[in-house]
C-alpha cells in the first residue's frame, strides 16, 4: 500500500503527468481546495511521496497516516506492515553522580571547523556583518517578532542569541553574493556561468562563539518551501557544523535538535540547565561540547520523539551514563509542547536530580551572572529562581506504591499515556521493545485501580514522566 492507495480512499485525484513515474492532483485530505495535494507514487521505491501546497505539509506513506488519520508512528508502521526502526532495547537512565567515566566506545569526538577549500577570515568577516544587519532587521519587524513570540521566544532572547531575519533583496526571496567575496571557492553551473551564493530569506540563526560566527542558519517561511526544495533549515555554506551549547557552565544539560527549541529552553530554565541544540538528531558533538557533557551530573536526552530521535538515543546512552531519555510530555518536541501549553520549566525541572529541587542555592549556582556559552553569544539573564514550595513537578520523595513504581518507569523506558475521557492508550517509541517492563507498565496503566483513577483525572491528555506529577 503506497501513498496513492491511502489518498484515493479519502479524496479523488487525477493523473497531472506521466513523467517520473506519474504525477497525481486534487483536493487536500486535510485543507481541501481544488488540485493543491500532489501525489507521486513511484517515488521512495515506489512507496510515493506527497505534499499540498496549500498546508505546505509532505511527506511519506507514514507521514500521511500520521497526519490525515491520527495514528501514531508505531501504528502507521503496522497498518503498512513496515518494521520499527532503532535498537531493540533502550534504556534511558540516571548515572550516580559520584561516576561519570563514559562507556567504551569506537567513536571519538573531532573538532569543528571551516569545510576544506573556504577562508574562515573572510567568511567570519562577512558572516558577522551579515549577522549584525539580519539582527537590525528582525528588531525592526513586529511581524517577525511576533512569530518568534509565538514560539516561546521573546525580545531578549532575540538579542541574547543575535537572532535576525533576512528579508531578501528587492523583488526577491532570497540575497545572492559572488562566492568568492565569502571567501568561497568558486563554482560553475551546468551553463558554465559562475555560480552564486544563495542566501534565502527566514529568521536568520547564528551560532557564535564570543564574536566570531560560526554558522548561520536560517529558517525559511512555509510559504517559500517547494516540492523541488523542500529543506526548511538552510544552512549557509562555508558554515561549520559545531553544535550550540548554551550555559556551558552548568552541571546538567537538555539536549534537543533545532537551536530555536534551544533559545525557547534556554529562556524558560538557562539558570538550571545548559541546552544543547544540535542541529539534526543524528549530528555527534565536537570535542569541546564532549568534554563538557562529559564532566556534566546529568544530561537529558529531549530529541523528537520519532524514528531519528530515537534510534540516536542509543548512541546517547553508549557514550554517556548520565543520560535520562527525557522527551516533551505532549507532542514531537519543544517548539510543539510549547504550543499545546506545556510549562517546559516544570517539565525540565522533573527530570533533574533531587539537588536540583531544593531551591535557588543549590548545584545551579545563585543564576546572578551571565551564563558560559559555547556557539552562542553571552548575556545577562533575569534570576528565574523561585521557591521550592512553588514549584511542580517530581516530589523531592518519590512515594513507594504503584504511582511511584509506574513513575520510574516511565523515567526510564520511551513510554507515554494517552489519556480520554473513553480510554487510556500507551505510546511506545518506535523500535523500543522491552516485554517484561511493557507487561508491567499495562499492568499498572488498565489493572491498578488507583493508578488508573489518578490518570483519568490527570489535567493533561498525553502523560510521560516530566508531567506525571500534577
């Protein structure tokens, strides 16, 4: 069963063209119109692809299922009788703080650094100047502003992390520059004219190191993104690949894969954690951000919750036994848990070992001073502190019992709880398999009475270990 088969059972679609193994057209599953869903069946080895240009959302036959019938990853993997991914058993877990020698491993870190063939002097030059003015933009774009507001980002973050926005040229979605003036090498086009430098317009991200840029990034609008291009993260070329670490300072870490879920972190909890973005779910950090993890108390492992988070997780796990896989308590990742109202500081705060709890003076510091970074730019943050008394999440003493019990495990194994008002369902990651603790978890879950009262009444509809106390 491919993508056509799926999209013929809800809307008709006619063949638009015969090249590359078919096109077909109609209306959107989803947002409907006329001929906006597209649906090319021979591709992906025949599994086919899709996208509506009216929604701007695409992708494969799991994809589809997820988004027009509301099945989870595992689900649409078995409706299409495809194999989960990923190791066979993760574990997800807290290290004694008083160990922290990492796991034997054939992988060693490198260092970051300019691609071969590019002058860094001349392309920090102009990447800062670019920067410096993508920065003025943004600050004088209330539009933009708000779109950054919306994600959990305010006015300070923007100048803590010198966020900017690249409007385009006149008349145009994108800025073009000879290469040779970034202090790249040259390049033909098929036409054998000289090829150059493409920067499209979004919210422009840099990654810094003190003054110097060592990345930028951009995030482009939904509406510029096309079938033939669809990467929605540009990176500029001549740009490293160094991860951004920010509060390098700090003695445990939040790691997650987009830097805009990064600066969102950051402002809600940077006076507990550092945060680590890294750009994709199966990037591995450079030396120095390694060292670092390495002499951390505690790193929580928040990549999406989905076929590349997961199978990175086990890599995570092999190379640092302080680890906690610790995913948002509803939807994909941050930026999505953010927006179904998720307090992404308690959710933090739950994870963190009981040090954590027990009030501003603690293993964090007195969050006074301006926090270490590595790949983004230092500033001074508001103190975020607040009395233990106040605060929700994990109790400082798990309770013994069934809830405590269903607790740990949820703290160890990538398992949430569906809660309706008809049912409870659990959600397991894809790849995880563990029969004796997923016995156990449905046990606790459908048979203990008092477990099942407590998250029939839990406020929220999707429960994992960071949510689980109310």
């Amino acid at each position: 069963m491919n993508v056509l088969d799926l999209a013929n059972k809800r809307v008709e679609l006619k063949k638009v063209a015969s090249t590359k193994g078919g096109e077909y057209a109609g209306p959107c599953p989803g947002c409907g119109g006329d001929d906006r869903f597209h649906v090319w069946p021979a591709e992906k080895s025949g599994e086919g692809s899709w996208w509506c240009r009216g929604c701007n959302k695409g992708g494969d036959a799991i994809q589809f299922l997820i988004e027009f019938e509301g099945k989870t990853f595992p689900e649409a993997c078995d409706i299409l009788n495809k194999p989960l991914p990923g190791p066979e058993n993760f574990h997800g877990f807290h290290a004694n703080k008083h160990s922290n020698k990492h796991r034997h491993t054939s992988w060693a870190p490198g260092v970051s650094k300019a691609p071969d063939g590019v002058d860094a002097t001349v392309w920090r030059e102009k990447a800062r100047k670019f920067v410096e003015w993508a920065h003025e933009k943004l600050l004088a774009n209330d539009q933009q502003l708000a779109y950054l507001a919306g994600r959990g980002i305010d006015k300070g973050s923007v100048v803590r992390f010198r966020l900017g926005f690249n409007p385009g040229a006149k008349g145009s979605k994108a800025i073009f520059r000879p290469r040779e003036s970034w202090g790249l090498p040259s390049e033909k086009k098929e036409d054998g004219k000289p090829k150059k430098l493409w920067i499209p317009r979004g919210v422009v991200i840099p990654c810094m190191a003190g003054d110097d840029v060592l990345r930028i990034r951009i995030r482009r609008p939904d509406q510029d993104l096309t079938p033939k291009f669809k990467t929605k993260y540009y990176v500029v070329p001549g740009s490293t690949m160094a991860p951004m670490l920010a509060g390098a300072d700090k003695k445990g870490f939040v790691v997650v894969e987009t830097e805009l879920d990064a600066v969102m972190l950051h402002q809600a909890a940077g006076d507990l954690v550092g945060v680590l973005a890294m750009g994709s779910a199966s990037a591995k950090p450079d030396r120095v951000v390694f060292e670092i993890l390495k002499a951390s108390f505690c790193i929580l492992n928040a990549l999406d919750f989905d076929r590349a988070g997961y199978a990175a997780g086990k890599w995570w796990q092999d190379n640092f036994n302080q680890v906690s896989w610790w995913p948002v308590p509803d939807g994909k990742d941050p930026g999505d848990a953010y927006a179904k109202g998720v307090n992404l500081r308690e959710w933090i705060l739950a994870g963190l070992p009981p040090a954590w709890h027990v009030g501003p003076y603690s293993l964090v510091g007195d969050n006074k001073g301006a926090p270490a970074f590595v790949g983004a730019v230092a500033g001074n943050d508001d103190d975020r502190s607040e009395p233990a008394s106040e605060r929700k999440g994990a109790p400082n003493q798990i309770p013994d019992g069934p809830l405590g019990e269903l607790y740990g495990y949820l703290k160890k194994y990538p398992i949430k709880i569906k809660v309706t008002d008809k049912k409870l369902s659990l959600i397991e990651a894809a790849g995880w398999k563990n029969w004796e603790a997923g016995k156990r978890v449905s046990e606790l879950v459908f048979f203990n009475d008092e477990v099942f009262e407590y998250l029939h009444n839990h406020p929220d509809d999707m429960v994992g270990a960071g949510n689980f106390w109310r």
